[in-house]
C-alpha cells in the first residue's frame, strides 16, 4: 500500500522540477509619455495600468532606462493600493530573430561544414590507398620473374602514385583547417551580432497591497544621466538695415538605452544639482604671505600642494588682480575640483567667468574637500560664490531660475547617441550694424552687430552659425556671461572693407643723446569702403606705455583718435560713403638707456 502512495508523489516532485524556474509577480510594459530634458540629464515619465490583486502581490514593470538614477525614482498610484517596496535592476533582453546578416552567416556555415566532410571523406580514402601503396611497395624480382624493364615501370608507377596521394592528402588537410578558421571567424561574428542586438532594459518590482482586486495607473518617473541637450544658434542678415534673425536650436543626444516615441518632449535650461553640501564656516586664520604665493594659493589651495592647470584668476576681492601666473601643469588625475555655487565646472568655465561676480574664492585642502565631496575632492576643491549662478540658469516667465520649452507635436528621439537638432524659438530683433578693425594685429574689417536687451531673450552660452545675404558666412560664439547691457556679435569679415597698417620709414629715425637711445616710429592707417552704402567703422591702435621710469613714451601725433593715456589705445570712429578712403596717422617716440634692451618690444 505504500509503494502506491510514494510513486505518485514521486511522480509529481519530477514534473515540478521539469517545468523550471516560475517567474513571480505579474509583468507589465510601462509607456514613456514625456520627457524633460535638462542641459545635463533629462526626467522621464512612463505610467501603465495593471490589474492588483487582493492582499499581497507583486507586480513587475519593464521597459525603463537602464541608466536611470535610482535615487530620483518615484513611482505613484491611486490611494486605494499602498506600493510597499520599489526594487530597481536591469535585465537584458535578446532579440526574437536573427538579424538577416546572422542568418547569412550561418548559411556560410552550413556550407563551409559539408565541404568539411566531403574533404574528411577525401582524406580516409586517400590515406587508405597510400597505406594500401605502402603495404604492396616490396616487390622481389627474382622470385616473381620481373625484368628490370617491369621493375622500373613499377617504381615509377609507386612514385608517382605515392606523390599524388600525399598531395592530395595535404591540399585537403589545408582546405579543412581554412574552412575550419573561417567558420569560427563567422561564429564569432554571430556572436557579436548577437550581443550587439541584445538591448538591456531597466524593471521596477513593487511589493502592493491592496484590500480588494482593482486596475490602477502607475506613474514612473526618474532622472538619468544620458541624455542631454546644449543650445545652437543660426544668426541670418540679409541687408544691413534689417533686423537681425536669430534662431535658437538645440542640439539633443540621448543614449538611454531606448527610443522615445511620440513623447511631449520638454527642455529646461536648468540644470539639476545632486551635489554638495551647505557650507560651513571653519576658522579663519590671517598671515603674511609674498603676494605670488598668495595668487597661487588662492588657485591650487597649495596647503596640500595641489596645483590646478593653466587656471587664471581674473578677478578676487577688492584688489582684482589682473593676471595670475599659471602654475606648474601637473597630471590631470591630480587636479583639483572647482565648484561654481555648489555646482563643478570645467576649467574653461572658470576661465570665462566673469571677475566683478565673483565675491569670495575659497580653498579647501585635500582631507577637507574629501569629507565633504567624497572622492572628488581627494585633491583639494576650489569654492567659488558669486553674486548670481553665471552658469546656464536663467530667470524668466513663470520659472523661477530656468526657461521652459515645451514642444506642443509628439517627438521622436532615437537612442543611438546621434545629436538631433531641435528648433525652439525664432527671434527677430533690432540690432545696430558697425564695423571694427585693429590693423595693428589684424587687417581683416569685421562686421560686428550690437543687440541691446539682449537679457530678455534667455540665450545661453553656444556657437552660432553665421549666414549673410543668404550665404554661409562661418562661426562666431554667444557668451552672455561677459557682456554688459549690450550683446556685440562677430558676424563676418568684410573684405569689401579695405584696411593698410603701412611703417613710414621716412618719418621713423633712431637717434643717441647721451646715454639714451630714442626711439621715433610712425604709421599710416589706410582705409577704403568698396561697398556701396556708407558704413561705420571703429578703427584702434596703441602706443607703448612704460612701466619703468628709465623708459620714456611719448604720443607725438594721433590724427584725432581719442587717446586712453593709461592703456595707450588709440580709438577713431569714422563714417566713410561709398568709395571713400581715408588715411590716418600715428607717431609716438620710446627713449631708454643705449647700453639696456626693451622688453616688451
């Protein structure tokens, strides 16, 4: 009676095993309804609906971002179901079919194998047949009767028999092997496709409870870091007194490991801040340093001798310091971190800031930065506080630091890491037209547009495309950062405008009085409008200025210009109709010691 009731079980136990791994929970595809891209990640939203169960469940949601930031994951639903646990991971997911390629390549295979065997065939037989050749090969001529005619024809026979087995032999066992490497070549090309088409995709699994059976909304919602836009700008002029045309774009880059379709796509000019801590003031120490120390100390935070690269101060505390010398360049894996309001910039950054904004440089060692920023700050940590963010948040409209664009037509955003231009807005606004030349350096006229108020439009620092009359005229770049009430944009070289910077040898001497060389130079500046309206243009030059009392300068003739004794720039604003040329001049003289060199020259 018991072996009857023991192999039933028996039986059962085996059929449980056979069916495998139950998956547990209830898995659903979540929708991506709308993305808000910030200028460093982007906040996805999904939702989907699912049917929960009474008491306790669980409940799987896929078709998430791998790359999602778990920290800002938040997942809601309506009240009457309370979501006890959220467990985030990824999950690879391989393609139903074979791409047409893979499917190629296995055909190559299949046919590479059964020339394989048929070789392997060729082989036996050939190999049996020399063993055969090889067992016969002593002959005995006396005791068969053979002559020495039958006997040579024999040995010949053996020879070239043998020859043509063993070749046959070899040429097979080389046409195996190939066929044998270029099937594994072909396999491991089958194997890259396959992981090549293998996409990972992030789940969600939810611990629910619910009183009763229900179907709910979940909504999703998540930051990653793999996703970003930056702005991009076309500037058009087709006349001179037209208004200047400015187009603002985005350029959009996603890598989440999925496609966006048909999603409100939004763009913030913000950018979210995970980092950091609120300060906190430590002791205050005073000393008496020599002022270079002091200028590199307020860069590298050298209490732990920490130096960061070709970085210039351009502006600290009252005494705004004009330059700062660049320290040593060390590895870059030593740098030290610089943080701008609680928020890390790059050196470039730095280097474009803005000196009046800055209102306090701090420097933090090593150990210090480290316990507050982490690993981070493992090399000392440059603090900057400024007077407003001077990075890319913007206060407009209804928004408190940040613009806003929202996109009204559902958009399509593939996940290949391809930038994908964006239009957001079209401005048409007033600009004033002029021309600037500093032949001194540069011969080229360029033609400069002056855009007042330039603040309400909320542009951010980018590259612009520059196209005149229609035509592509090159680059230039928008900094907002550096301007004042008044945006000046580079258009284009004008090439119509003529500029000469010619030395007047006639009137440029070297004389000695005494112990003192002098020094007399002059220069004629030519300019000719070959355009056929009137246009304005700045002209500068300069004269030396000296900054020891052994080295005399002296303006001695500046045609006009208004002269800034402190800085030796010479400024002429001219007005020159169609075809017009005028000439300038400039005369200065330079005494110091015959026996000493000037430097600076």
């Amino acid at each position: 009676m018991k072996k009857y009731l023991i192999m039933p079980l028996v039986l059962a136990v085996c059929c449980i095993a056979s069916a495998g791994p139950r998956e547990k929970g209830h898995m659903v595809s979540a929708e991506l309804k709308s993305v808000l891209v910030y200028r460093n990640s982007a906040e996805l939203l999904h939702s989907v609906k699912a049917d929960v169960t009474p008491g306790s469940s669980e409940l799987i949601i896929e078709g998430l971002s791998p790359s999602l930031d778990e920290h800002s994951l938040r997942v809601s639903c309506n009240q009457s179901v309370n979501i006890l646990g959220v467990r985030f991971f990824n999950d690879p997911i391989k393609p139903e079919s074979h791409s047409s390629q893979w499917s190629r390549w296995q055909d190559s295979i299949i046919r590479l194998g059964q020339d394989s065997d048929k070789m392997e065939i060729q082989l036996r037989t050939d190999r049996d047949l020399l063993a055969l050749l090889q067992a016969n090969r002593e002959i005995r001529g006396i005791q068969t009767g053979l002559s020495v005619t039958e006997l040579a024809k024999m040995m010949t026979y053996y020879r070239e028999k043998s020859i043509e087995l063993q070749n046959e032999i070899a040429s097979a066992e080389s046409k195996k092997n190939l066929d044998g490497e270029i099937s594994e070549k072909l396999r491991r090309e089958q194997r890259d496709d396959d992981l090549r088409n293998t996409r990972t995709t992030g789940r969600v699994i939810l611990q629910l409870q619910s009183e009763k059976e229900v179907e709910t909304e979940f909504s999703i919602s998540y930051l990653t870091a793999s996703a970003h836009w930056d702005p991009g700008y076309e500037l058009q002029l087709d006349q001179m007194s037209d208004s200047l045309r400015l187009l603002y774009r985005a350029v959009l880059v996603q890598q989440c490991g999925m496609d966006w379709k048909s999603v409100q796509l939004s763009l913030s000019t913000g950018i979210p801040d995970q980092e950091g801590n609120a300060p906190e003031l430590t002791t205050w120490i005073l000393g008496l340093a020599e002022p270079l120390g002091l200028m590199r100390r307020a860069v590298t935070g050298s209490a732990s001798g920490v130096a960061l690269n070709d970085v210039v101060v351009r502006g600290y505390g009252s005494e705004k310091l004009k330059e700062v010398q660049k320290p040593i360049p060390e590895d870059k894996e030593n740098q030290a971190i610089i943080l701008l309001n609680g928020r890390r910039i790059s050196q470039e950054e730095f280097n474009h800031l803005d000196p009046s904004k800055i209102r306090r440089i701090t420097n933090l060692s090593g150990p210090d930065a480290e316990a507050l920023y982490g690993s981070r700050g493992a090399n000392g940590a440059v603090i900057i506080t400024a007077e407003d963010a001077l990075g890319d948040h913007v206060s407009v409209n209804d928004q408190a630091v940040n613009m806003t664009y929202s996109i009204d037509l559902p958009y399509d955003v593939p996940g290949n890491g391809k930038p994908l231009q964006v239009d957001l807005t079209d401005y048409r606004i007033p600009a004033t037209y002029s021309y600037y030349s500093a032949p001194k350096a540069d011969e080229n006229a360029y033609l400069l547009a002056a855009v007042p108020n330039w603040d309400k439009l909320g542009l951010l620092a980018g590259e612009a495309v520059i196209r005149l009359e229609g035509s592509y005229a090159g680059k230039t770049w928008i900094d907002p950062h550096l301007v004042g009430d008044t945006l000046h944009l580079t258009l284009s070289r004008d090439k119509r405008v003529v500029v000469k910077r010619v030395k007047l040898g006639d009137f440029s001497s070297t004389s000695f009085l005494g112990a003192t060389r002098k020094l007399q130079l002059s220069y004629a500046i030519s300019v000719r409008n070959g355009r056929k309206d009137t246009v304005k243009i700045a002209l500068k030059d300069q004269y030396p200025i000296s900054s020891n009392k052994e080295v005399e300068t002296e303006l001695i003739e500046s045609d006009g210009a208004t002269v800034n004794a402190e800085t030796g720039l010479l400024t002429w604003n001219l007005r020159l109709k169609p075809g017009e040329i005028k000439t300038l001049r400039i005369s200065y003289s330079v005494k110091y010691p015959k026996d000493q060199l000037l430097s600076g020259w």
